[in-house]
C-alpha cells in the first residue's frame, strides 16, 4: 500500500460538545489507511469521544469528519458502522450464549452463523469451541473482550476501531490478540485505530500515533515520538506511565 | 339510597380517620381532601351525565369522551416527559383504541349505540388506556436507560434503531400488560369486579351482570395491548436522532 494514499479517515477542526462542555476541541488530523495508528492519553482525555465519531455513534458539534475523502454524513449509518467496526470498551454482552453474541452482526442483516463459522470467529481470539454455549453474561472480564473482538471481526470491517481491548487480559492473551490484530492489518490491510494505556503495546504494534490530553490532540507521528517527546506535557505523561 | 343515608356512610371516613389520628399516621388531612374531592366530582359527574342521558344529543357524548381522553392525556405526560411530542402520541393512541373499540362495540351491535353505553364503556378504556400507558413509559424509560450499552452496541454493529429498541420494547410492552392479564385469571374468585356488583346491587340478574363484566373484561385486554403497542411504537422513534444515534430520555 502506498502512502500516497487517501487517509482512512480524516478529522477537520472538530468540536465536540455536550451541555455546553467542550469534550473534544478543534481536532484534526489524519488515520492513514492500511496502518495502525495507536491513540493514547490520559483517562478522560476523550479519546472513547474520538472513536465513537470515527464510526458515527455520535456527530461533531462542529468541523467535518471524511471517510475515504467523503464527508461522513454522506454514508447511511448502518453501513459506514459495518465498513468502519468498533470494539467498545465495555465489552456489553447481549443476554444468551456466546453464540448469540457473535451471531449478532449477522442476525441485524438477516443473515446467518454456522456453528462452525462461529468457532472460526471464536478460534480467533483464543477462545476454544467449548465456550460457545457459555452463557454470555457469566464470562470472566477477559473473555468477554475476547468475544467482543470476535463479534466485530464478524462484520470484515475495512477499518477497525479498538478500545482498550486488551485491558483484562493476561500476558499470553494480550500476545494473541496483538498478532491477531497485525495480521488483519498484514494480510487483510484492515486499517486500525487502537487506543491503549499501554504505551509499550502501542510502541509495538504501531505504525502511527496519536496523543490526545484535555480534549486535544498535542501530537501525531511516528510511535517512537514517545521515546523523546518535544512537547513538554507528553514528556510527563509518558514519565507517569513508566513509573 | 336516600342523601342521610349517603351521610351515614361517613361512617366509613370516620374510622380511618381516628385511627390516623391515634397512631400518628398523618394522614388526616389527605383523607379529608379525598373525602371531599371524592365527593364532589363524583357528584358533578353524576348531574352531568343525567343531563347528557336526557339531552341524548351525540354532541354531548362526543364532548365527554373528548374530556375523558384530555383529562386521561393530561394525567399520563407527567410520565413522558422528555419525549418529544408526548401529549400528541398519547392522545393519538387513546383516540385511536377509542374509535376502535367503539367501533367493534357499535358495528357489530354487541351494545346499543345509547349515550349510557357509550360513555360508559368510553371511561373503562380510556381510564384503562391511561393506566396501561402510565405503566408502559414508566417501564420502558427504566428499560432504555439500563440497556444503552446494548443499544450502542447494536447500532455499532450496523443495527437500526428499531433493532436496537427491540428487546426493551417487548420487555417494556409485556410488562405493562401482566398485571391486566394476571387480574382477569384470578377474577370472580378472589373478588367480585366492582361494575359486577354494582348491577347486582342495583337488581340486575347475575348471569346479565356476568355476561357484561365478561365483555368488558375482554375489552379492557384489548384495550391493554393496543395501548403498550401503539404507544411503543410511537416513542421509540424519539429515543434516536436522524444519524441513528441514541439520545437521551431526559
Ligand atoms: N455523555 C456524556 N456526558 C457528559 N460528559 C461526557 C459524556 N461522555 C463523555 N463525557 C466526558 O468527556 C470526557 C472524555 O471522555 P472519554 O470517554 O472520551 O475519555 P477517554 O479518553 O476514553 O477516557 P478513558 O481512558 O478513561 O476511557 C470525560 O471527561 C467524560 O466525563
Ligand atoms: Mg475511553
């Protein structure tokens, strides 16, 4: 992939507002396609805000947001959410088995999950067969990010949004996701924006990053800014984590 | 019944009354307020109806079932606030069950088409309507705001609004209608339905008295489900905006 390329998405001095109080401001910036961007910051920082406005769950209050060169409101809701998938942070089960779940993006289109198509999507993650029929709701935190994952990928999004989705995972979990995560992008040339508190995880799975404090964004570039921040917040930001 | 007699049935104000008193409850001056408002506007009613009854004018009956469904409208917002557009969805689902059922009721010649039938039964629906739809928004606004985790998620997942309505809608709509159901299975045997026993009293056979409560009870049924549906089906379009995005109920 060449990146000459037209960004993924493309953010425009956008605003985010709600009450009056400014959650995102004057955002801009690009999400190359084919690549990985990292997005980290402080909690609060509105980089949840961020994501939910790549995929449309929510609207700028201002600025303008394109996909592919193409002003968002363009696209019906139902599709840009099936090209452009999220995982949400809270990994939210639906009541029933882990089958129900990942059948879910194919039910909301009228289509159907083989069994076998199911344990594919479940494989994936590092879940073996068995869960299956566990029942959705009684999942430890860390399976349950694993279904969320698998319950995206059903829909073969161009372009992935993650929120924290390995925060409850254990050392070897976290590594399957990661190589997962990379051979979408490798072989699929799935484009991710991945936000982590890891700073280290981020360093290592990607290609671009994004730095957001208070609502803003204080730097984009390549992943190893973060070993010598110019800018001076960063550079604190950066020392809180390691220590 | 004579008007002293009427009076000796303060009686039945007294005791509650005293006991209030003596155990410190504090609700005397609730009890005397619904004493006296009970009083009054049953009153009223009663006059308004003798003169609708006599005049036997359909403008009239048209007036009252009017005043029922704005009082029954004007009762059941106070539960919808922050839907948009709440006093229209509710009148509309009270005029539409309205016509429906007077419809059926006059169509097909199960009731004569009196001002004593029609308002009657108009104020058993519409009265039911307002308890269904009171029961309804309050449900469905505790289902939506417990379950926004699962309507984002479904919208996420390219679902549409009404997909990502569905399970709290049904919840919402079933809910509503258990306690009418529940009521009509246990009836007659725990308790005589009021209206039953009111003809009885007042001299009718017991087996008409059965034949109407029955057509009633079936009625209100009606009334139940079409009331959570129509409703649902008019609010949940106000949870979402134009991006299909939810917003919130308040
Ligand atoms: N619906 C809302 N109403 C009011 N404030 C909100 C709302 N949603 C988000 N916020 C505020 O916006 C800010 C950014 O929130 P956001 O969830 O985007 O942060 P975040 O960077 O994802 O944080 P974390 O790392 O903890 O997940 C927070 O201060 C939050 O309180
Ligand atoms: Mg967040």
């Amino acid at each position: 992939m060449s990146s000459h390329q037209s960004p993924a998405l493309q953010f425009s001095n956008v605003h985010y507002t709600i009450d009056d109080i400014a959650i995102l401001h004057n955002v801009s910036g690009c999400f190359p396609k084919g690549k990985i961007t990292a997005l980290v910051g402080p909690s609060g920082a509105g980089k949840t805000t961020l994501l939910k406005l790549c995929n449309g769950l929510l609207s700028p209050t201002s600025g303008s947001i394109c996909v592919n060169s193409q002003p968002i409101d363009q696209f019906e809701p139902p599709q840009l959410r099936r090209h452009i998938g999220m995982v949400l942070q809270n990994s939210p089960m639906l009541k029933g088995s882990v089958y129900d779940n990942l059948a879910l993006p194919f039910r909301l289109k009228g289509e159907q999950l083989t069994k076998e198509e199911a344990v594919n999507l479940l494989e994936q993650t590092g879940l073996q067969r068995s869960f299956l029929e566990a029942d959705a709701l009684n999942l430890s935190g860390g399976q349950r990010q694993k279904v969320s994952i698998a319950r995206t990928l059903g829909n073969q999004s161009s372009v992935l949004l993650l929120d924290e989705i390995t925060s409850s995972l254990d050392r070897t979990s976290v590594q399957e996701i990661e190589t997962l995560i990379l051979r979408l992008n490798k072989d699929n040339g799935t484009s991710v924006i991945w936000i982590t508190h890891n700073l280290e995880q981020a360093m290592r799975v990607s290609d671009y990053l994004w730095v957001m404090m208070n609502g803003q964004v204080v730097e984009t570039g390549d992943p190893s800014l973060l070993d010598s921040p110019a800018n001076e917040q960063v550079a604190k930001f950066v020392k809180g984590e390691q220590s | 019944m004579s008007y002293l007699t009427l009076a000796l049935t303060l009686v039945f104000v007294l005791i509650p009354l005293l006991l209030s008193k003596s155990l410190g409850l504090g609700l005397e001056k609730d009890t005397v307020i619904a004493t006296v408002r009970s009083i009054i506007q049953l009153l009223a009613v009663g006059y308004v109806l003798n003169f609708v009854f006599d005049s036997e004018s359909f403008l009239f009956i048209f007036l009252m079932v009017a005043l029922m469904i704005a009082a029954a409208t004007q009762n059941a917002r106070k539960k919808g606030t922050g839907i948009r557009g709440v006093t229209w969805k509710l009148t509309l689902t009270f005029v539409s069950i309205e016509l429906l059922t007077q419809s059926i009721l006059i169509g097909f010649n199960i009731v004569p088409a009196t001002a004593q039938y029609i308002i009657s039964l108009s104020g058993m629906v519409v009265g039911n309507s307002m308890v269904l739809a009171i029961l309804f928004l309050n449900r469905f606004s505790a289902e939506v705001e417990s379950n926004r985790d699962i309507g984002e998620l479904i919208l996420s997942l390219g679902g549409t609004p009404k997909q990502a309505i569905h399970q709290q809608l049904i919840t919402s709509i079933k809910a509503s209608m258990i306690p009418t159901i529940e009521s009509q299975k246990t009836i007659g045997l725990v308790q005589l339905p009021g209206m039953m026993s009111g003809q009885i009293i007042a001299g009718a056979d017991p087996i008409q008295a059965v034949q109407f409560q029955l057509l009633v009870l079936f009625l209100l049924l009606s009334t139940a489900a079409l009331t959570s549906v129509l409703l649902g089906f008019l609010v949940y379009p106000t949870l979402f905006n134009e991006r299909m995005q939810q917003i919130p109920w308040k």
